[in-house]
C-alpha cells in the first residue's frame, strides 16, 4: 500500500532547460503504469491517466462526469464562491449538448474556412505595423495576442477596444495560484461586462453570435446569466489558447530551425496543415490535464476505478506516448500528427478547434515568410514561462529581425 506522503504532487514540475517536453516525473509514471494515484492542492489523491489509448477511452466513456461540481471532481483550485462562471464546458449531458449546440453554427469548417481573408488581413495588418515599428519587440504582446482577440472579438461581437479589459481578467481566472476571491472578481466582472453586452444586442441585434445568444435569450431558451456565462466561455477560449500556441510555436520553431526552414520555404497548404498538427501535438498548452470524475466503477488498464474517483487525462503525456507517436519527443513538422488529444476527445472536444487551425494555420504560413530573419532578441533562458497557470505559454517573447 502507497502511503500518503508518497504519491507525487500534481501538477508535475518540467525540467530546467527543456519548456517544451512534458514534466520528466510524468514521463516516468507513463513508462512504469498506465494508472498512478497523484496528490492535488487539496490532498485528494485522483488517478493520472498516463496513456493515449486509455485517455481516449475515458474522455468518450458516458460513466465519466466533467461537472466540476461533484463529489471527487479533481478541481485545479478552489472553486470560488457562487460557482466558476465558466458555463457548459464543466456540465454533461443533456445540458452541455443543449447549451453547445446553440453556439455550435459559427464554427463549423465551412463558415471558418469562410473567414481565412479576414484571419489573413488582420495578420498581415499587424506583421505590416510590426516592421513599421521599433525592434527588438514583445511578440506576445504586438501579435501573439491581438492576432486571436481581433478574430474572437469579431465573431462574437465584442468591442475590442475594451481588449485590455477581458485579456487581464481572463488571466486571473486561468491563474492556478490565484486566491478563490480573486478569480471570483475577474469572473463576475466578464460576466458583468458580457451581460451588457447581450442587453445591448438585445435592443440592437447585429450578425454575431452574442446577437444570436441574445436571439435565444428573447425567445425564452436561455437566461442572461447563461447567454453571458457562454459569452466568457468563448471570449477567455477564444483568445487565450491560440495566443499561447502562436507564441510557443514559434519560440519552438525559433529553437528547431531547420523545421522553421522547411515551413518558411514552403508553400504547401498540406505541409502547413500538418506543421499545425505536429505543433498542437508537441506542445499541449493545456498542461493541467483534462478533469473527470468517475459516475460509476470502470475498468480501465487493468485496474477498477471507483465510483467517485477522480480522473486526470494528462494529454502532454499521452501526446508523447510512443506507442502512438514513435519518436514523440522529436518535433517533425512531417508526422502524421493528426490523432493528437490536444483539442481533447468525446462530447467534450474543443468546440473552436476549426477556428484555431485555420488561425494558425494562416499566422504560421505567412510570419516567418514575411519576416525571414525573426530571431530571438534575448537568450532562451531567459524568457518567462507560464508554469503557473492551466494554459501554458510564455508571458514575453522578445524577438528582433
């Protein structure tokens, strides 16, 4: 029997020197069990699921809850009071379909693929004032960022002249270390701010989609405090996730130069696709792992999961699994990469994961080409990583050319 004292910590720390592979402890359980018991902030001890195969069959198993609200649950943090704010992301069925289907149309491929000229004006835009500026300068802040928030902003109908606003109190909110009160504030003011919003669009409907939650709102299908709890849900979403994968990439690109040749020398939209790919693999921004609770005793790998067990999908780990990725540690721009669990799996998978492809898609295509001698402006081990928060990324990416 494993004592208390040890079952390792949860999250694991990455090694020094190596930002981009998956902590070197998570590793070592993934070679030794496909289950191991792991101690969280609060003492409970859910399983880590270390494998790919098994990660895939939970996240698409009907007895695992992804309500944060149940007994077990693996929270990340404390949960602040009067609930998380963050909407059908944290429910399950029927609720969660019900709600996700109703903001499900934008992001179909057909309508993203529809939005390429406009993703590809706004990052030509900004790479345009990028070259007319000072160097060396901060990509996070003069791209990375506004390259997402411009297009979420856009599609759901949100003023991005209040930019500075959303992005500060999203960053509270996916804050590991911040206190329950403080990611209570931050939510309560995005819900606060989006609720204005849909009583604007209310009065004044235009064709985005916070006038089409508002749509719903008059009709009676859903509340206010619904319609804005979705609106924060895709405004933190939106521009959080692919901002960091804009960063991170091409940190990582800047660090492997002869992938970061291969793509800048290339014009191929299928090499493009698949560097996306490979890059959502070797990366995994969401780094926490994804949270379940068992509704009823599973077995899985060779082991019984209660009932009332919790449950961690490390993805990092299982994008990394050799079984499915052989080499995994290597980044290859050319792998087949397309069965990664970065967006997730199941009910559950990332509802904007068109928009982020064709985003990155377009920025990864057209940066290092406009900008052939992109280059670090400070030593890489000096640049800030997000070690504390549930998406991973770096704070500054100091580049010059």
């Amino acid at each position: 029997m494993t004592s208390t004292a040890e079952i390792p910590e949860f999250p694991m720390t990455r090694a020094a020197g190596c930002p981009f592979d998956p902590p070197p402890a998570a590793r070592a359980l993934q070679e030794e069990t496909p289950l191991a018991r792991v101690r969280l902030w609060d003492g409970s001890t859910p399983w880590l699921v270390t494998r790919y195969a098994d990660q895939r069959a939970l996240l698409a198993d009907p007895r695992v809850s992804a309500d944060i609200t149940r007994p077990g649950y693996p929270s990340p943090a404390p949960l602040p009071k009067g609930g998380t704010g963050i909407g059908f992301i944290l429910m399950d069925n029927p609720e969660h379909a019900r709600l996700r289907k109703m903001v499900t149309a934008p992001f179909t491929i057909r309508r993203v693929a529809a939005m390429r000229p406009a993703v590809q004006k706004i990052v030509d835009d900004l790479i345009d004032e990028l070259l007319a500026g000072p160097k060396p300068v901060d990509l996070v802040e003069a791209f990375a960022l506004p390259v997402p928030s411009l297009v979420i902003c856009e599609l759901l109908g949100v003023p991005y002249a209040d930019h500075g606003f959303f992005q500060e109190s999203s960053k509270v909110i996916i804050r590991r270390d911040a206190r329950p009160e403080e990611r209570a504030a931050g939510h309560q003011a995005l819900i606060g701010y989006l609720d204005r919003l849909v009583g604007e669009k209310l009065e004044h409907p235009t064709g985005d989609l916070l006038s089409g939650l508002a749509g719903r709102v008059a009709a009676g299908e859903l509340t206010r405090v619904e319609a804005a709890q979705m609106g924060v849900l895709l405004l933190i979403a939106g521009h959080e996730t692919t901002a960091n994968m804009i960063a991170l990439g091409t940190l990582a690109l800047l660090e492997h130069p002869d992938q970061l040749a291969l793509l800048r020398e290339s014009d191929d939209p299928a090499l493009v696709a698949s560097a996306v790919e490979e890059l959502l693999r070797y990366l995994n921004i969401t780094h926490n792992g994804r949270r379940r609770v068992a509704l009823e005793d599973i077995e899985i790998a060779g082991e019984t999961v209660r009932a009332g067990d919790g449950l961690i999908m490390a993805n990092d780990i299982a994008n990394r699994d050799p079984d499915v990725f052989p080499d995994g540690d290597r980044l290859d721009l050319t792998r087949d990469a397309h069965r990664h669990v970065a967006f997730g799996f199941g009910v559950h998978q990332c509802l904007g994961q068109p928009l982020a492809r064709l985003e990155l898609q377009v920025v990864y295509s057209t940066l290092y080409r406009r900008i052939p001698a992109l280059a670090l402006a400070t030593e890489p081990g000096k640049i800030p990583f997000k070690h504390d928060g549930s998406v991973y990324g770096v704070y500054e990416l100091p580049v010059t050319w």
